[in-house]
C-alpha cells in the first residue's frame, strides 16, 4: 500500500445519524467495511483531517440486470457491445466519524464539523493510520505489538496496545472455540515478557496450554541488552498448595458438600467466632491458624449425647460437620495445607510468567484457589502502597496482571461462586493499587455481565453464537455496531480490539507467535492412522511383550446353549 493519501470519493451529505456522512466514489477496492477515510476541515484557523471509518456500503448505480444473466459472458463485454462505459458501477459509502487525531492529547478530538457537499474524501494513508491508531509504536516501553490492521496488507499498519492501560483497567479476550482466543492471549504474554515490559503475569490454566511458553526462557528473541532474560515458572496440581487461614469462612462454607444443613453452618460460623476471639486473645501473629484449630472449636460446641432429641443436645449435627470437613479438609496430601502455601513473590515476580496448571484439580477447589490467591494479591498491593507494610508476605512492590483462561467458571452469570465477589472488588479497585486481571472466555454470555463491564479493553474474535453476539454489543461500550456486525464473518486470528488500551477500535490481524501454541485441536483421523502404522504397531508389541500371559493350547470347553 502507499504511503501517499488516495483521492476517493465525494461527500453527498449527512447520514442518518448526527455523527454520519455519506460519499460517492466508484473505487470498490479500497472502501471496506472498517476502512478508514478523511476529509479536511478548518479547526481553530488550522487545517485538519477528520478521520471516520466506513460502516455501510451500498450500489447506487449498477449494470442492468440481463447483463449479469449469463454467467459465461462477462458482463463489461455485453457492456462495451452496447456502449455502455466500463465502470459504471457507483457506490454510496456510509462513515462513521471519528474526529482529527491529536498529537498533544495523544488520542482522537471530535470537533463535531460536518464535512460540506462536494468535500473530497481521501483513503488515509498506512504511514498516517499507523501514528493515529496506536497510543505506542513496536518495541516502546509499555507498548504490546498485537498484529497489523486487517484492512491493508500484512505488516503494513501495525497495531500496538498500551499495556499500562490493559493492565490497570483490565482485559477481556472473547472468541467462539478454535477462534484463536489462546494463541492471542500467547502473543499478549509474550510482549509482556518483552525486554520493554517485564512483566508480573500469573497465568491460570485450567487445561494446560500454556506449557509451551517455557521456550521463552533462553530465547534471544526476549533478552536484553542489559543481560535482561525473562523466567517461566509452571505448577503442576500436586504443587498448588493453600494455607487453610488464607481461607475465608465463605471459602470453607463453599466448599461444604450438597446436604450441610443451616444448623451445621450456624455451629461452623460460630467456630470461625471463637477461634477469631481465641487467637486474638493469645496474641498470635496474623491469626495463622490450622484446619485442626478450627476443628477443635467445632467440637467444643458439641453437648449431649448420641441420640437426643428436641433440645438434649447437638451430637449429630456437630458429627456431621465434623464428617463433612474432614472428608475435605483432613488429607495430608490436599490442596489446603497447615503451613504451606504459594508464596505470592514466587508468584508474581517482573519479568517472570508463572503458569497455574489447574486442569486435575476439582472446579469449586479451582475457584476457591483462584478467589484465595487474587484476595491475597489485591491485599498485599493496597498494603504496600498505603506503606502499611515494608517486608514479609504482604508486601509486594510492584503492580502484578493476572490472565484467567475459561474466566466463565470463575465468574459465571447467575450462579453464587466464592471467586465473583473477588473479582468484582479487583475489577471496580484494582486499578488504585496495581492489580490487573485479564478475562479470557468462549461464551460471554456465561460469564457475569458486571465482571465483563469492568474490561475496559477488548480483544474480540469470531463469535457465532447470538447469546454471546448479544451479550458483547450490551457489555462493550468502546466497539461501534458496524464493527460488532463483523464478528460472525472474522476468521481464525482476525479480531477487534476496542476500549482504552487502542485510540480507537481497529479490527487486528493477530501476528504469528514466537513461541509454539499449545492448545491446538488434536487431528483424530492422522492420530488414528498412526496408531496403525508398521512403527507404532512394532513398538506397541515391544512394550506390552513383559506382560503378555502364555496362551494355553488346551482347546475352550463347550457349553450348552443360552436360552434368553
């Protein structure tokens, strides 16, 4: 594409709403829907180009329809056999304006100057779009190269995300399955581990795919000239551990069996009382307590004897909370642990990607760890800054983004889950103290429309389904309805990306990776055929040779005939 701006058409007049205006040009090439054009007006004694984006396109004038009958003969031929001109074909282009681009302000100013009948109308050139679309350039600090605008040619306007403001007010990454939304969110880390960024990310997987991001350790693709490398720490299940007083008394009721009946949670909240009162008592530093500890002030409730009614006593309901936390809470090998847990500086450190890997561990445990680690996380930061601590484990130093993949189960619409409330309070607060949450989700519409609101950046891929299609135009202010209208018609690794991390929406052509994708779809019938293939099979035999049984000779004895 040229770095010259392109004469295009001509303004006919005002759209049909106070921010439109329509053209007329014959070029079909180069007016695409999310194209951006211009006109020239005067702003405060200064010429300025008033950017807009085609939303609508429409034929005003066309060949007739017998010339397009006959789908052997081309119908310019007919046209020219009847002195018809060649191009004949008008266009009524509808746009969107968007305003001049500011230097100073470093973002768009809609002067509210409707361009003049018979105004030219110019395609913005790559070289201007790539200085107004973008709040960074490539390799700046804070900036995250995300891939190049879809409506030119590869590589030619690249677009570049601010990652102080994707990370202060939040991200969501929305796609329909096999979309690309885990290939994006790769290409997002690795800009985050960029020499220009280092990073705090913690990665939760909840079906490890994020493994093969551990290349970006020795890759000199990544470093700096400063010896600068970045670190990838992954958790496998039986790592992930919890300390049983990082639990909430919400935790511990949420992870009760179906069946705990009131009476079982009003002798449970009164333990959580009393051990509160004991500990404060005794002096013990930070109130670290133990699931016995607990356990022990359940039991001290208890009176009466097995088998009284009425009011003879509470034997039955204390054994049975009592049964029901142990059988959650008593396992030396569990998640929830007396002492140890995952310290949040192992966690979260600059220049290091930790990968949550959740994918054997049961979904309330998965949303209660997620819901423990980002209440610690928010309370260390707002600790920190308000230097109520300087050392120790709740302080931590510098702002930390956390990329939560299948968001829906952490917080699901409709549903009461311990890890909503949490996210809530990050999303609407996080932004004062440093705490970052990206969403990642296939179905929108399963995820809580109050968590999504919260996302004030966008990076929305193909989405079939109109539930989700509905729920993203509801809950996404920055993206207009042209622009959402283009979703079903996105293909895999094209998206939009709207909101306050861009200057203005731009539909995104997703650059490759560096590192390899791991959540690409198994191919089954490949997969089925190797199985079958001479080396499979020899090495197959090789392997199960130790424990095959020497068939006896002895020929089967008959049976009788089964009679059904």
């Amino acid at each position: 594409m040229s770095n010259a701006d392109l004469l295009t058409g001509t303004v006919k007049g005002p759209g049909k709403l106070p921010y439109e205006y329509v053209f007329i040009t014959r070029d079909n090439d180069r007016t695409r829907i999310g194209e951006y054009v211009y006109y020239d007006a005067s702003v405060g004694g200064e010429v300025r180009q008033i950017v807009g984006t085609v939303k609508e396109r429409s034929l005003v004038r066309k060949l007739p329809d017998a010339f397009l009958a006959d789908p052997l003969t081309p119908p310019s031929a007919v046209a020219g056999l009847v002195g018809i001109e060649r191009d004949l074909e008008i266009y009524e282009v509808t746009v969107e304006m968007i305003g001049y681009f500011s230097k100073g302000l470093g973002d768009f100013v809609n002067p509210r100057i409707p361009p003049r009948p018979g105004d030219p109308v110019y395609l913005a050139s790559s070289e201007n779009l790539a200085g107004m679309l973008c709040p960074k350039r490539q390799a700046q600090t804070g900036s995250a190269h995300m891939g190049s605008l879809l409506t030119r040619e590869a590589g030619d306007v690249p677009i570049v995300v601010s990652v102080k403001d994707v990370v202060s007010t939040h991200l969501a990454i929305l796609a329909s399955t096999g979309s690309g939304k885990s290939y994006t969110a790769g290409v997002l880390v690795e800009e985050l581990m960029q020499s220009y960024n280092r990073a705090a990310v913690l990665i939760v997987d909840p079906h490890s795919e994020y493994h093969t991001l551990s290349t970006i350790q020795g890759d000199s693709q990544f470093g700096g000239s400063d010896g600068y490398h970045p670190e990838v720490k992954i958790f496998t299940p039986d790592k992930i551990k919890v300390r049983f007083s990082t639990l909430s008394e919400g935790d511990v009721k949420y992870l009760l069996p179906d069946g705990t009946s009131d009476k079982m949670l009003h002798f449970l909240s009164q333990a959580f009382r009393s051990l509160n009162d004991r500990l404060r008592a005794e002096g013990r530093r930070d109130y670290l307590y133990n699931y016995h500890d607990l356990r022990d002030e359940v039991q001290r409730q208890q009176y009466g004897r097995e088998g009284d009614t009425g009011d003879g006593g509470n034997v039955s309901s204390i054994q049975g909370l009592l049964w029901r936390l142990d059988s959650r809470f008593d396992k030396p090998d569990g998640i929830f642990h007396s002492q140890e847990h995952l310290e949040l500086q192992e966690l979260y450190r600059p220049g290091r990607v930790t990968i949550l890997q959740l994918s054997d561990i049961e979904q309330h445990e998965q949303q209660v760890i997620v819901g423990t680690l980002l209440r610690r996380a928010n309370k260390a930061r707002m600790m920190t800054t308000r230097h109520e601590v300087e050392k120790g484990e709740h302080f931590l130093d510098y702002p930390v983004f956390t990329l939560l993949e299948e968001a829906h189960r952490f917080a699901p619409s409709g549903a009461s889950v311990v890890s909503t409330n949490v996210l809530k309070q990050i999303l609407s607060e996080g932004r004062k103290f440093g705490v970052g949450v990206g969403l990642i989700t296939q179905r929108p519409g399963k995820l809580d429309q109050d968590v999504l609101s919260q996302c004030m950046t966008q990076i929305i891929m193909r989405i079939v389904n109109p539930i989700d299609q509905q729920t993203v135009a509801q809950s996404v202010e920055g993206a207009g309805r042209a622009m959402l209208a283009e979703l079903p018609a996105l293909t895999k690794g094209q998206a939009i990306i709207s909101g306050v991390g861009i200057n203005t929406p731009v539909m995104c052509r997703i650059r490759q990776r560096m590192t390899v994708h791991g959540g690409e779809t198994f191919d089954a019938p490949a997969e089925w055929m190797n199985w079958h293939s001479s080396g499979e099979t020899s090495k197959r035999k090789h392997d199960e040779a130790p424990y095959l049984k020497p068939t006896s000779e002895k020929k089967p004895e008959k049976v009788g005939k089964i009679r059904i």
